[in-house]
C-alpha cells in the first residue's frame, strides 16, 4: 500500500507542506534543535554514567585481577556499594551525613528565611529597605566564605597549620565536633542558604493581600486562626518549594563540606565522590552519582507538584493592594538591632576577618609587629608562603581573575541568549509534546552532581566526540560545562519572561510583514531584557563562584579563581586563599553593581526565580 | 478585489473541535462580521484566515489564491499574506513610540525615509492622533491606543481588515463613536473586512453580512435585516436581539377551516396558508413547534381589545428610550414587551397585548430549524 505511487505523493505532499510551515516556525526549529543539542549534552552523560557503573574498570582491576573482564557487564560496583563490607563506610555513612546536613541546613535556613522574610516583608520594623536590599548579598559569596572564617576562629590543631583566633587570644581549644565536620558545616551552609528561603517566602508573602486577612478576620476568626488557614496556605508552596530547592542543594554540596569535613574524615557523598574520583575509582563514584542524581529527581517530582498549586496563586499578583503591618510595638527597634547584628555575623564579620587575616606574615600572630602587606604586594620570597608572590603581582592569579570574568561573561552571554530562545521555544509551543520535552531536558541538568558532572565530561571530551575536537584542557570545556549546568535556570528566567509577553505582541508584527529575525530584535528581544539580564547576571554570579564542577576539568592555563582559592587553601596557604576569595567577592559585587547601576535595578529580582 | 474563501475548515484543540466542515464566502468590498458567544469559533476561523492558526484540513483562498491547503502541501505564513489585523489588545509595541509603531512595517517594505515619513504623518491625520506621534502608547488612552492600531495597520495599505473584538475593551460611550468611525473606515478604503464580535448590535449596525456562529459550525450568513426577522434557526433568533425574542412552546391547529399555533389561550393564525402548506408543516414540525416574536413586535394595549390577551404585568424596567416590560399570560407563559419612552403602567397590572401573526416565525421545537417565516 505504502509504495503506491499515490500514497508516494500523498507523502510528498505532507513533506512538503511541512517544509514550507517549518520555515516559518522559528520556535518549532529552535525547538528540535535544542532538543537534540542538549539531549546530547544530558543524556549522553547520564548513559555514560549508568555504563561506568555497570562494567568493569581498570581501577577495579587490582582487585579482580583478570584482564579479560575489563569493561565487561557485572554488577560488582553495586553489590560493593549496597552490600559489601564498604558499604558503611562509602555509601551508608556518608547517605546519613548528606542527610543530615541536608536536614540541618534546610531546618535552620528556612527558620532564619522566614522569620527575615515575615518581619521585613509584614511588619513595621524600621530600615526594611535597607535589609532587604543587604539580605541578599550572601546569595552572591560563595558559600564556603563563611568555613574559610569559620576556620580561621575555630580552628583547632587537628590538623596541621596554625590554631585559630579562639585559641590564641583567649587559650580556649575548641572540641572536634566543633572546629570540624557536621555541626559546622551546618551553621556555615545555613547562613548561606537562608538567603534561597527569603527570597523565596518573602516573594510569597508580598503576594498575600492583607485584605484577604482582614476578610478572615472579619468572619471571625482568631489570630492564630488567620495565620494558620489562610497565610499559611497561600505561603505553603513557596516554603515547600524552599525545602525542596535548600534540601537538594545543601545535600550535594561540596566545597563547605570538603573544608570542614575532610579534615576529620568527615565525609557525605559529593566528597565521598570526589574521593572516589580522585583515587581513580570511577565506578563507585559513578553509582554515587546516580544516588544524587536519582535524589534529585524524587525532590524536583515533589516540587512540581507544590508549584503545580502555586501556579492557582500567581493571578494574585500586579495588582496593587494595601498590605497592613502587623506592628512590632517596643520591640521593633531591638528586632532591627538583632537583625543587623545577624547580617553583621553572616557576612561583614566572615569578610572582615578573610581581611585581616591576609595581612598577617604569620597566620594566628595578632600581635601589630605581625601585620604586613606581602600577600598582597609582596616580592615572591622563599621564606614565606612556598615563595608565592603578593596577590598583584602574581601572574598565576592574575590569570585566574581573566579566566573567571571570562568564565563568568561567556557563560552570562551564552545562557543569557540560550534562555531566551528555550524560552520562546516553550512558550509558543506551549502545551505540545515537543514543548514539554524540551521544558524537561532543559531541566534535566539540575539533577546532576556538579562533581560528577565534571567528572563525566572528563571522561566525554578527552577524546574527540563526533564532530567535536578534544576539549580536555581547553577553556571551551569550561564554558561549555557551566553553560550546560545553569540552562535550568537560564531557561525557567527565560520561559517566565516570554510568558509576560503577549503572543500578540509578536503576531501583529507577523502580520506586518516583520520576518522572524527582525521580531525578535526589535520586539521580543527589548521586551525581556529586564529578564534577561537578571538571568545574565545570576549566570555570571553562579559561574564565577563555580567550584566542584569544574575543579576536575582546570589545567594550570585555565585555572580559575576558586580552584586557585582550594589550591591554596588546601597547601595550607591560608592568607593566599582569603585574599583571592576576596578579590573574587569583590569582583562578584561590583558586576552586580554595574548591572544594577546602568540597566535598572530590577537584576536582583531576577535571583527570585532560581 | 479581494474575496476569501474557506473550504471545509476543520480545527481541533486537544481533540475538542473549535471549527467544524466551516464554508464560507466572502465578497470584495463587504464587512462581514463573525458573531457568536464566546468559544463558538469565531476567533479561531478569523485566525485561520490569518495564518496564526493552522486548521488540521480545509483550504483557505483569497483572490483565487491558496493560502492554506494541507492537502496541496501549500502554506503562506501570515507574514506574506499582506493583511491588516487589529487584536482586542490592539498588540501596540510598548517600547516604541506612536511613530515607530507605525514605522517599522514601513521600513520593510524598502520605501525612502521621507516616503515612511509621509504615510505616518498621513494615517495619523486619518485617525486624528497628529500630535500624539512621539508619544509612548501607555501615556494614550483606549480610544486613542485603538487609533493608533487603526493608523498602524492601514498603513501597511491591506486589501483586507481583519478585526478581533476591536472595541471591547472601550467604555460604552467610546464603542459607540469608535463603532461610527470604523464604518467609515471601511466605507473610504473600501477594504474587505472580517469583523470578530460577540455584541449583536455591533454586528448589526456594521455589517453588510453576518454570520453567526455556535459551536463551531455556521448558523447562518446573510444581512443584518435578514438575521434579525428571519433566523435560520433557534439558537440564532435567541443570540440576535435584546431583549431576547419571545419563544413560545405549542402545536398547529385547523378551526373553521383555518391554521393556527395553539398554546392554551394564545392562539394565533397562520396566514396564507392551504392544506398543502399545512401538512407540509406538520411534517417538518413533527408535531411540535415554537413561535417566536421580537418584543417590539408585540402590540400592547392598557385596555381590553378584541382577540387581544389579558396578561399580568411582572416587572417594568425603563430605560430611557425605551421601556422593557416582562408579562406572564393565564397559562404561565412570559413575555418581554418593548415600549417607546416611558410608562405608567406597573408590577401588577392588567394589560393586554396582541401576538401579531405577521411578525412571528415557526421553529421545529426538536431541531430549532426554521419552519415558516413573515419574512421572505
């Protein structure tokens, strides 16, 4: 039937008719495309994953000892890790420290978040615009800011190097499970992440119509009462999503949990993965992978389905209503103290002391004859510091401030542009089966560890791939793995800013003759470039302060900022490490400033959506 | 010339038919509107015409020319279709000034500066928004806002409008002057126009045709005057008109060798009418059938006159020039009447009214198909 020479035109004729409709449906072809492009980009990855975890490695080989077996089937890495001797040491301990961490830091952040977001965004407490402007800033250092100041006061002679402030100034030692490990790691992430939950409630309860309440109260109900059946309610999923978004996070994070934890074997699984990675044993790490990743997946299944009802809430916002205070009476001055004391010990007091600390010839010493600039405009010199040279005049760091901003530009560009076309792409197309495919594998890079996601690409462009060149050592593969890691969040500011764009907007110009190219450049493009360049600058802000994702991929000429600042930190070479930590800060906040300062101050908003 | 033509358009979202086996004509020069309540299809056909929307079979056609034809493998996307379009929205550029809105298309089109510069200056005096040229349209008002929509798309010079609901978005007393100035509008540029509206007096007062629309099929197409006295069916009797007609449940009758429409006390003659014609009927009414009679057509007497029907009075709503008058007869049927001016009759009185034979069309009650009308 098929090969009659009518059904033979009847398919042409589709073909056809196809071909001419595609031409003028950017958003499809942009669509296809995207799909292939990144469905290479995550599934390949995530197969290669499932295949390193499920043969035979050459790692594995001083065990098994038989050649022949090498990169055959076998389900060894997983018996090893679910059912062996190890699996205490290598999967249950480090699954009961990821959680509790993960608990921990989720309990204390969204308490801080919420109790912020409810006196800054519901009371009269004073100064509010100040805080609410400062809170944020947090969000832009990265997190192991705090465990490097952390260290620096609590530091015990666990390890070797110098004691900590705490010891030196008043004799006290403090106790393992205080300098190192779980308890630390908890605080220093929380008062990182507290900053996700205000974000996230404060948006919410900006939402909450004060008359909604009234109404509430009105038709008699208690206080209590109101908070509990109508706040709470339309609150819920913001503080479920912030659960969701704090407790994956925090769970696989990295760099904290490596500076306060390895110290005193400490492990949870990101570092027990890079401990894998690092001894060359691939599968386990692999299978330590797929546990996040699979993780991941559960949390994000959970989290749509709270910003499923959500969505019923949104029709509450722009319009604008009155929002009562609820009046602090005498406390709203000493809340306002405390809160700024808060600030001042989540994030001057950290700065401060990174500060001091790189002016001390001896770490620990804060005797004035001590103080000296050398780590910042110092000569190299053998006796000091393995005879690194002063931070300005140090041609390594120097390279690394041009690889970050590079790094963090590249890639603020690259995903600035890419989400605006995933955007369009899923907007236009919204409710078809290729929208939602291209919705999912946009997302798709969310569940994966950065660590183990660096350590695939590794593995995936060391040799040539197709039509691409070997990328192992090129700057390109920074780039390209940290454009491939923030297209979830590129592509969500993306969606959400083609979502506020009336598709009329853009057809009255079909209907004028404009061809697509032209649309977009002059209407598309001006309308979201609020959104854009929030997403540009939260690009930027994640790229620069990248760590676990690309330290496995650096070479000495790519070296970026916060691998330099774990190499430092991990000879031991303290003030080096603070410093550059500084400089990087620095950097981070003055690009926030410019963007803030010349394109409208709307770019922090922007940080809502991640 | 520029005549549109839809063949069996057929369209489904998800599976639920917005447009089905749709076939239409429309004349050079005409302004033909699309009526109906909201999800009848009406945007969707008008879409399609425009090629924002892609019907899953059919043909579209204008000037002998195939825009759409799934089956021939031909698509001409709406950016070479060359028509003007005006959005409920009216889809006004945010971002760009009253000049720019109007320009950009122009610069398309490979004209001098000076000759963009012409036409700008040209539609804007049509719509008498001149001195709004460089302003931004959120600091214009609806009205204006609409102008500008207007300015933009005759400047492109289209042989066809198309307008989706253009004035709803307008106050009243805005839609009746904007109503005034688009007729004129059309009736200058002498431009085909597809008009998109679910308010029936504005289909009314504009259009050469109407075509009604429900559910995604076509009622009916034809005049204003045609639509209002002789709808083809039920469903359009009911959406044209306000107040809305008068229908009346009952069944034919013969008595003294004359037809009637029976429904107890109301009864009222079928004129012109022999046996043949009466069992005609009775087969195409199946028994049971509904008259209809628009409110105004309703004689109303504050006496008792001969073969006139003595009603109760349940509610009376003036409205200026009219007053609207809600009646219930012995048998519990009610009826709206529409008087001129004011009254003094009130809730509770007895009047009397006269159902006028030849004002009153018959429905087949199963089908809502016309069965005999006044008006031929």
């Amino acid at each position: 039937m098929a090969d009659t020479p009518l059904a033979r035109s009847a398919a042409f004729t589709k073909l056809k008719f196809q071909l001419t409709r595609l031409r003028y449906r950017t958003d499809i072809i942009l669509s296809i495309i995207f799909v292939i492009v990144f469905g290479f980009l995550v599934l390949v990855p995530l197969i290669k994953i499932i295949i390193v975890s499920l043969t035979y490695q050459s790692f594995d080989m001083r065990v098994i000892r038989d050649m022949k077996k090498l990169g055959t089937f076998t389900l060894y890495h997983y018996k090893r890790i679910f059912a062996s001797d190890f699996s205490y040491a290598i999967l249950v301990k480090p699954f009961i420290n990821s959680l509790l961490v993960g608990f921990g830091v989720t309990a204390m952040a969204m308490l801080l978040g919420s109790l912020l977001a409810w006196a800054i965004v519901r009371t009269d407490l004073p100064w509010k615009n100040f805080f609410d402007s400062i809170i944020v800033i947090p969000y832009m250092m990265p997190s192991w800011v705090i465990a490097l100041a952390w260290l620096i006061i609590f530091k015990n002679n666990r390890v070797a190097g110098e004691d900590g402030m705490l010891k030196i100034l008043f004799g006290i030692t403090p106790p393992d499970w205080f300098s190192y490990g779980l308890f630390p790691i908890i605080i220093c992430l929380g008062l990182h992440y507290y900053s996700y939950s205000y974000l996230l409630i404060s948006g919410a309860l900006k939402t909450v119509n004060s008359e909604l309440e009234e109404a509430g109260a009105i038709a008699g109900l208690k206080k209590w009462a109101v908070l509990r059946k109508i706040t709470f309610p339309i609150v819920l999923p913001a503080l479920g999503s912030s659960f969701v978004l704090t407790f994956t996070r925090s769970m696989g994070t990295f760099g904290t949990p490596a500076l306060l934890g390895l110290p005193v074997r400490f492990f949870n699984i990101p570092t027990q993965i890079y401990a894998s990675i690092s001894m060359r044993n691939m599968g386990d790490a692999y299978v330590l992978a797929l546990i996040l990743v699979v993780l991941a997946g559960i949390a994000i299944y959970i989290n749509s389905k709270i910003v499923g009802v959500r969505k019923s809430f949104v029709t509450m916002a722009g319009k604008g209503f009155k929002n009562r205070m609820n009046s602090l009476g005498s406390w709203r001055y000493p809340v306002a103290i405390i809160i700024l004391l808060f600030l001042f010990v989540a994030f001057l007091l950290p700065l401060l002391l990174l500060v001091w600390n790189t002016f001390l010839l001896l770490p620990g010493d804060y005797s004035i004859s001590n103080l000296t600039t050398h780590f910042w405009i110092g000569d190299s010199d053998y006796r000091i510091a393995s005879g690194e040279p002063g931070i300005f005049k140090n041609p390594g760091i120097w390279n690394g401030v041009w690889n970050s901003i590079r790094l963090g530009v590249l890639a603020a560009l690259i995903n600035g542009f890419l989400g605006l076309f995933i955007g369009y792409a899923v907007v236009r197309n919204r409710g078809t089966r290729l929208s939602k495919s291209l919705e999912a594998i946009s997302f798709a890079p969310y569940v994966f560890p950065s660590i183990a996601m660096g350590a695939i690409y590794l593995g995936m462009f060391a040799k040539p791939l197709g039509p691409i060149p070997a990328l192992y050592g090129t700057f390109s593969l920074l780039v390209l793995i940290v454009v491939v890691k923030n297209i979830p969040f590129s592509s969500r500011s993306g969606i959400s800013a083609m979502l506020q764009i009336d598709k009329s907007l853009e057809e009255s110009a079909r209907l004028q003759g404009l061809p697509w190219f032209k649309r977009f450049r002059k209407i598309l493009f001006p309308l979201t470039k609020s959104g854009f360049l929030s997403g540009m600058i939260l690009t930027f802000i994640t790229a620069m302060r990248e760590l676990s994702l690309i330290i496995l991929l650096v070479t000495p000429t790519t070296r970026v900022l916060t691998t330099i600042i774990f190499a430092y930190e991990d000879q031991e070479e303290v003030q080096h490490a603070n410093g550059v930590t500084l400089i990087l800060i620095t950097i981070i906040i003055i690009a926030n400033f410019i963007v803030r300062k010349f394109f409208g101050n709307k770019s922090l908003m922007g940080l809502k959506e991640s | 010339m520029s005549w549109i033509e839809l063949k069996n358009i057929k369209k489904t979202y998800s599976g639920a038919p917005a447009v089905r086996e749709l076939n239409l004509k429309i004349e050079d020069k005409q302004f033909v509107t699309l009526l109906g309540p909201s999800g009848c299809g009406k945007t969707t056909t008008l879409r399609i015409i425009a090629g924002l929307e892609e019907p899953d079979s059919g043909e579209v056609i204008v000037d002998g020319k195939i825009f759409f034809s799934r089956e021939k493998g031909i698509f001409v996307p709406p950016e070479k279709r060359r028509l003007g379009l005006i959005f409920q929205s009216y889809a006004l550029w945010p971002h760009m000034t009253v000049r720019k809105n109007i320009s950009l298309a122009l610069e398309q089109m490979h004209l001098s500066k000076e000759e963009i510069d012409n036409i700008v200056h040209e539609v804007l005096e049509k719509v008498q928004l001149s001195e709004y040229i460089d302003r931004y349209p959120s600091e214009l008002s609806g009205g204006q806002q609409q102008r500008v929509a207007v300015a933009r798309m005759i400047a492109a010079k289209p042989s066809i409008f198309l307008m989706d609901e253009p004035l709803s978005n307008l106050d009243a007393m805005l839609r009746v002057d904007m109503r005034a100035e688009l007729k004129k509008l059309h009736h200058d540029s002498g431009a085909t126009t597809v008009y998109v509206t679910h308010d029936q007096v504005e289909a009314l007062t504009l259009s050469d045709k109407i075509a009604v629309m429900n559910n995604g099929v076509l009622k009916q197409i034809g005049t204003p005057e045609e639509i209002y006295k002789r709808p083809e069916d039920l469903f359009v009797a009911r959406f044209v008109g306000s107040p809305r007609i008068n229908s009346i449940e009952g069944s034919l009758a013969k008595k003294d060798g004359r037809f009637f429409f029976e429904r107890e006390e109301i009864r009222t003659a079928l004129s012109e009418i022999d046996d043949s014609d009466m069992s005609r009927l009775e087969k195409l009414s199946e028994g049971k059938l509904i008259a209809t009679i628009r409110p105004e057509d309703i004689g109303v007497s504050k006496t008792a006159k001969p073969g006139w029907l003595e009603v109760v009075v349940t509610s009376v709503l003036p409205a200026g020039s009219e007053t609207i008058l809600t009646v219930i007869t012995k048998g519990n049927v009610e009826l709206s009447l529409k008087m001129n001016g004011f009254t003094d009759i009130k809730r509770n009185d007895r009047i009397w009214i006269n159902i006028d034979p030849g004002k009153t069309n018959y429905y087949n009650e199963k089908t809502g198909k016309l069965i005999l009308s006044y008006f031929k």
